[in-house]
C-alpha cells in the first residue's frame, strides 16, 4: 500500500463490496463482527462494572452517577480524538500508509460494509481491558462508574455509526448526523470527526456544512 493509493482511495469510496485484509482466513474472519456483538458486550459490562460500583465500593448513589456522567462526557473528546488522530493517521510513509488503511481506511474505501463498522471483538477486549487498566490505576475504585459511562459513550457512537452506514437518514432532527458523516466520507475526509456528535467539530474548527 503505497501512499499515493491510500490518497487515492480516500477520494473514491464504493458504495458496495468488501475488501480481504488478510490471507489468513481466521485473521480475516476477526476483523469483521456483526455490530450486535459488541453492543452486547459492552451494555453487559457496563451494567456489570455499574452493579458492581453500587454493591461492592462505598460510593454513594450520587457519586457513581456523577461519575458515570463524566465517563460519558470525556468518550465524547475521545472518540475525536481517536478519528481524527489515530485513524486519519498521516499516512507520510508507506508503512503508516498501510497501518492507516488496515484501521480506518478499508472503512473509507468501502463505507457499506456492515461487516466493518465497528471494532472487531478480539481487538476491542485487548484495547478495553488496557483503558480499564489505565483509568483503575488513576482513579481507583471511581473507575468502576466512570468506565461504564465511557463505555455506554463507546456503545452509542457503535450504534449511531452504523445507522448512518446501514439506513437512509430519518426526517427528523437526527438527519443531520448522517450529513455530517456523508461529508466526512464523501466530500472530505478531513473534517467532521464527530459521528455521535459535532461538538467538538465546533469546538476545535474541523465542521464542514
């Protein structure tokens, strides 16, 4: 994957088909879930890790929605973070080039794919249990309600991304969101890194109409 593909990919999404990431079928079998899968686990390890912060920590109800809340709310800068740093990596050399595509680009090259919506399961638990890890080590047992509301913020933006993939946008005041991926996908990659929310679009200058 050279540099001067991937720009060119980029520029001409196809709107059917799939793409083989891998020659190793069980490695190309992983890199692909139905969206159901990791929806399910994640509520499930929500409700779980929420559970558990109300019957086995000595956390008040109000600081464990509290906590829950801003889980929620820093999901929102990560997931911009997250797209518009780590999957629209630069690709400067081949290497990233080839990097970039494997994550996001296939994405972009081939935006219907529902099989390729979402972050494969195998992947996701290894990345999950490391900011699990991380957010312990910081706040201690607090992680227990602030991972569950990270992790519904994970699940909402899972689930409004592949809406806006799989269905033709509602004539409501949720059709904006599918314009505004649209343009990110179809008019220009560089902008519009919010799928859940244009927020931080607004915030940080990258919101294209």
């Amino acid at each position: 994957m050279q540099v001067e593909e991937y720009k060119a990919v980029h520029s001409r999404p196809k709107n059917n088909g799939t793409k083989q990431l891998f020659d190793n079928p069980i490695l190309e079998a992983l890199s692909r879930t139905h969206i159901s899968v990791p929806i399910t686990m994640w509520l499930t390890l929500s409700a779980f890790l929420a559970w558990y912060a109300f019957t086995y920590t000595n956390m008040s109800a109000g600081r464990i929605g509290g906590l829950f809340a801003i889980g929620l709310f820093v999901f929102t800068i990560f997931e911009y973070v997250l797209h518009r740093y780590l999957y629209h990596l630069a690709p400067t050399t081949p290497e990233r080039a080839k990097i970039q595509y494997t994550f996001h680009g296939v994405h972009h090259e081939y935006p219907k794919d529902k099989t390729r919506l979402a972050m494969p399961p195998a992947l996701a638990i290894i990345v999950a249990g490391f900011f699990f890890g991380l957010f312990f080590l910081m706040m201690g047992e607090a992680a227990y309600a602030f991972f569950p509301g990270f992790m519904v913020g994970y699940t909402g933006y899972l689930a409004v991304h592949f809406i806006v993939h799989a269905y033709a946008p509602p004539k409501n005041m949720f059709k904006q969101l599918w314009i505004n991926h649209s343009i990110h996908h179809y008019k220009n990659p560089d902008s519009n890194y919010g799928v859940s929310s244009p927020m931080w679009d607004y915030i940080f200058g990258s919101f294209q109409k």
